[in-house]
C-alpha cells in the first residue's frame, strides 16, 4: 500500500524565507531611493548653496534632497564629485545629502532665495516590523523546537495539531489474509469486519450494529500489525496507520487535538480503518505512579479518544483496531463494550501453523529439493512468525555467503542455532580443563533427558562457544505441542536441568559456575510447582502466588502476603526438598550410567557437536529405550496422575553454559 501524501507547493519552504520578505522590501525601497540622486558630502552642499547652484529643497528628518545647476559646478565643487555630474551632460542634477544638525540652514536658504520644503518621515515600516519581527523570530524557534522534540513532519508550528498518521490508499492493497499465516482463528473473527466494510447493508438490514474496535493481543512477533493491514487489504479501503505514543507530546492539549483531527480525517473517507499500534503507549491506565496526575498530557490525550470512540458511529464505515503486548496496564475504559468490544488474542503458532508461516516466507528464496518445512517446524517450537521470517531470511544469508544456488537444510540448521544460541564464537580458546568440563556438563544434561520418560528428546548437543556467555547447549525437541504438564513431567524437566551440575560433581570432585542458568531454572519450577500449582503434600491443595501485573499498582511491593511467615518458611522447605530429591535422583541415574557419561563426553570433546544420529549410535536406541520403560514403571502413581494447572506451549530447551 502506497502512502497518500499530497503536500501544499508552500509546506517545504522554511519560516526563514518568509522573515526575509520585509527585509527585501526595504532594501528595494531604499534602492529605488538612491537611485538617479548624486550622493553630496553637507559640506559640498553648503558651498553650491553660497554659490547659487541649488535651485530648490526637500528637507526630511534625516536627508536633504534638491536639484543642482551644472552649469560651472567644476568651479565650485571638488574636482570628482564635479566630473561625476559633468559626465552625464545634464543641465540639472538631483541630489541627497545627510542633514546634520545645522541651525542657520533655514537663514541661507532665505538667503540664496532658494525654493524648499519639508516631508513627512514614513514610519509605518519600521512601527509595523517592531511587532511583526518578534513575533515571527519566536515562531521560527517553536517551529525548530518541535522538530527537534516531535519531529514534525510539515515543518510548521501551527501543524503540531495535525494527526501524523499514515495513510495507505486502497488502490494499493499490498497485503491480504494471503500473506498471512498460522492465526487461522484471528482471521476467520476477522473476516466479518471486512463483510461489513464491502457489504454494509447486509447486516444493517436486520439492525445489527458492527463492533466499533477491535483489540489485538499478542507476544511480540506474532503478526498483529500485518493482521490489522492485511484486513484493511483485503477490505479494500483507506488505511490510517499510527502509533499510540505519537498522540502525547511535550505540549499540553497537542495529543487530545490529534485525536480529533485524526477522527475528522477517517469520517472524510468512510468507509476506512483506523490502526493505533502500540496501545498501552496511549491507553495506560489512568492514576498509575504517584507523578501522573488527573490532568496530564496522556491523561487527557486518553480522555478524547474515548469520547471520540463514543461519539462516531460505526454505521458510517469507520473501524478501529489496535494492537497491545500488555493488555493488563490499559485502562478499563477503553476494553467495556461500546468501545473495544472485541478482543482477539495471538499466541505462538503451533506445529500446524509454524509451517504455514515457513511457506508463505519461504516463496521468496530459492530452497533446495531436500528442504522439508514440517522438520523445520518442529525445530522450531516456540518461534513467532518475526522469528520464523527471520529464521528463512538468516539462511537465506548463510546459503548466499557461500555461494550456493540454493538455500539447504544444512543453512536452515546453522541459522536455527546462530538464532537460538547466539553467534559462533571461533577465536573464544578455552584451555583443556574448562573444555572438559563444558563437555560432561552437556553430556549430564543430555543423558539424562534421555533416560527420563517424560522428557523431551536430544536433537543436538554442542560444546562450541556461542553468544555472549554460552559456552554449550543441549537442545531438546519436543514431539508435540504441550498445553498441560503433568508432576511427573515436571520432575523430569527438573532432573535435566541439575544434570549439568550432578555430572561435574561425580567426575571432577568439585563445581563451577557454568549451573548457574541451570539452578535459575529449577528453583523457578520447583518454586511454581509448591506456590501455583498445589503439589505439595504438605502445603496441600492451597495456592500462595498470584500472577498479578505489578504495573497496574505501583506499590504492590509493599503490600502484605497473602501467606503467613510461617507459610512462607514451610513453601521454602518444600522447594528445597523438591531440588534435593531431584539432585539424588539425577546423581543415581549418572552413576549407574557413567560409562555412557564418560563416552559421550569423549565425543563432544572430539567432535565439538553430536547430533541425533551421532547419539543414538553411541547410546544405543535399544538400550535407551529399555532405560526410559523402566523409569516410567517405577515412577508412583501419585506422580503419573498429578496434575498442574501450567499452561504452556512447547520450546526448544537449550541448556547454556
């Protein structure tokens, strides 16, 4: 979709070119005064006056204009003012001369019976630039001051009221419900906005009232911009695009006039959509932090567009969308009906949906014959579609750098790891000890995920440097998507966390400080499972956490818990002694399988990275296997049927050092 812009011929010409109007016009007055008079030193004119050379005066407040004889003015005046008067051969020259202060002036013209006058000074020029001059240097700053702060586009202060929104034509749809992917659900709510946009008097004929907005919720990367533009695409009207935080700026009453103009705007070509990006930048609850006030910028920015929301009507063919990543801080006068009436929410793509979005990115590279979107997409769990367009487009890069017709599955794999862990890090040397321990601490986590029938399978172990700070990672691939997890899933995960750190204890005697992500992770789940989730005999079936927004109170910090101290005290112990039969568990398993341990480690530390075919070779399919029946056999009922309220979808696990 193309830009509408159509500026005025005058809007790009800077406030300085019309300052120097004034000044131009004075500067041609006083050309066309000088122009054809003889400058005259007071003196000269004194000397032709006593001469009778002057035939007659115009006196001014500060000049003396006349008309000299030139017959034998060489006798009179200094030889270059006379040759100048000479040379133009005329009987009669005019002339100017300051006037000085001279109180016998008056007595030689009398005198030499010479004919004079006065005039009038014209002072309305100057009177009228006085006032007009300051005025027009104090705009200029406003004007450069809103630049600088507002960045306002037209470049004129009296435009600072003017909505800045973008508007896309429909002659230019660019983007339809073709061009996105894996939100089936969005688009099919969806679709009955774009109906009542192409044809309104179907559902006005049995009085039905479309929405007046609809809001947009999702993680970062999950498409709701391009949803909001594909529905304005497909539709097939104009499309008013802006950002929440362009309303509010540092002058009071400017958000609150670009609501109003941005709404006038839409009414003049309905049916169209108007798209606010970024809500929460606008829409934030009213009251929040001891600062804002009732009467601030964003506050009142806030209050005109709800009662510009209350005021238009939707049968006129003007729509409102909007799209948040944080629905909790906005104000509950925006989300009542009438207003949004209807919420949408996008979470991660699945299985299904990660392939769809693979496809519809992957139409504009060149793949290989062997690449395979759904392998792809199972490696890919917990990627939004940012991510996944980002996905394609790195091994576009990789494929293109070294000189390939076309992008394999091999680019696909690095760029899922230079995503997922970060960039290679090939002159990061570590000396043996420390590459030794990377090594096992990988080959803990990895076995045991493999010995744990809950746990999600080893797609690649590897021990070189990426990122910042990783040093190694295992990553796991889940089967499926996961929305509910058991308890004796969620002790498995626990176990393959600490497998790093158990593995280093049993084969150097001592630890490091690469578990240090690790025992992040498990004491977070472990926290979960006691406080949110009610698995603890002791506690019982209470729970003792709220997922609350901190940000819609400022001081819920200094709020009491919910929870006695000795609650609190009984929650710790029950954590700790969740992470310590965790850690018995992991090191019995490590130890009955410490050959295993010490051969995959002999390889990471010879190959750098193991990936699934390399392990199944050095585990044995079988043996693993039989190893996972039998930890599943001997776990207790009570774990196999517990289960937690964690709603969640599946992700690749990397175990970084």
């Amino acid at each position: 979709m193309n830009t509408d812009q159509n500026p005025s011929k005058w809007s790009g010409m800077p406030i300085w070119y019309w300052l120097l109007i004034p000044f131009v016009f004075i500067a041609v007055q006083a050309i066309s005064d000088m122009r054809g008079n003889q400058p005259l030193a007071y003196s000269d004119f004194k000397i032709a006056l006593k001469a009778g050379k002057v035939e007659q005066l115009t006196i001014s407040d500060d000049a003396i204009r006349g008309t000299l004889l030139t017959d034998g003015i060489e006798a009179v005046l200094p030889r270059q003012e006379a040759d100048d008067i000479k040379r133009k051969g005329q009987p009669r020259q005019a002339f100017v001369t300051v006037r000085v202060n001279d109180p016998g002036l008056v007595q030689d013209l009398q005198s030499a019976g010479v004919h004079f006058s006065g005039e009038a000074q014209n002072t309305w020029l100057p009177t009228l630039l006085s006032w007009i001059l300051p005025v027009a240097l104090l705009l200029a700053a406003w004007n450069y001051l809103g630049k600088k702060t507002a960045g306002i586009s037209s470049g004129w202060a009296f435009d600072v009221g003017k909505s800045r929104a973008r508007v896309y034509q429909e002659s230019q749809p660019g983007v339809t419900f073709n061009d996105v992917a894996g939100i089936d659900e969005a688009k099919e709510e969806l679709m009955e906005i774009v109906d009542f946009l192409r044809m309104p008097q179907r559902y006005r004929r049995l009085g039905g009232k479309i929405p007046k907005g609809v809001l947009i919720v999702g993680a970062p990367g999950t498409g709701k911009t391009l949803l909001a533009k594909a529905v304005a695409g497909e539709a097939g009207v104009p499309f008013f695009s802006i950002s929440g935080s362009e309303f509010v700026e540092m002058f009071v009453g400017v958000g609150a006039a670009r609501v109003r103009d941005l709404f006038s705007q839409a009414e003049q070509k309905a049916p169209c959509i108007i798209f606010i990006d970024e809500l929460d930048a606008l829409g934030k609850a009213r009251g929040i932090g001891a600062i804002s006030g009732s009467h601030s910028e964003q506050e009142q920015t806030l209050n005109q567009l709800l009662v510009e929301m209350d005021g238009f009507d939707t049968n006129k063919g003007v729509i409102i969308l909007a799209a948040t990543n944080r629905p909790e801080i906005l104000d509950p006068a925006l989300l009542r009906p009438g207003r949004f009436d209807r919420h949408i929410a996008l979470g991660l793509p699945d299985l299904s949906g990660r392939e769809k979005i693979l496809a519809v990115h992957a139409k504009q590279v060149i793949l290989a014959p062997q690449v395979k979107l759904a392998t792809i997409a199972a490696r890919t769990a917990g990627f939004a579609g940012a991510d996944l367009a980002n996905l394609v487009n790195e091994a576009a890069l990789l494929a293109a750098r070294r000189d390939k017709d076309n992008v394999e599955m091999s680019d696909f794999e690095e760029a899922i790891d230079r995503i997922v862990g970060g960039l290679e890090k090939k002159t990061r040397v570590m000396n043996q000890l420390e590459k030794e321990t990377v090594a096992y601490h990988e080959a803990g986590h990895a076995l045991i995920a493999e010995l744990r029938p809950h746990a999600d399978r080893v797609g690649k172990i590897s021990i070189i440097p990426r990122g910042i700070a990783a040093l190694g990672y295992t990553q796991q691939l889940p089967t499926e998507d996961r929305y509910l997890l058991k308890k004796s899933e969620l002790l498995d995960r626990l176990d393959v966390f600490l497998g790093g750190r158990v593995a280093e204890e049993l084969v150097f005697g001592d630890i490091s400080t690469g578990a240090q992500n690790d025992l992040q992770q498990a004491t977070d789940m472990a926290r979960h499972m006691i406080a949110q989730y009610g698995m603890s005999e002791t506690l019982g079936l209470g729970t003792f956490e709220e997922l609350a927004a901190p940000l819609l109170n400022p001081f819920a910090m200094q709020q009491k818990k919910m929870y006695s101290d000795r609650t609190a005290e009984t929650i710790d112990a029950e954590v700790f002694k969740l992470l310590d039969a965790a850690h018995v568990r992991v090191r019995d398993t490590l130890l009955s399988h410490r050959a295993l341990l010490d051969l995959l480690a002999k390889t990471l530390l010879e190959k750098e990275t193991v990936d699934r075919a390399t392990l199944d070779l050095l585990l044995g399919e079988q043996d693993v296997r039989q190893a996972r029946d039998k930890a599943a056999d001997a776990a207790s009922p009570a774990d196999a049927a517990g289960a937690g309220s964690l709603q969640t979808g599946a992700a690749i696990t990397v175990r970084s050092r």
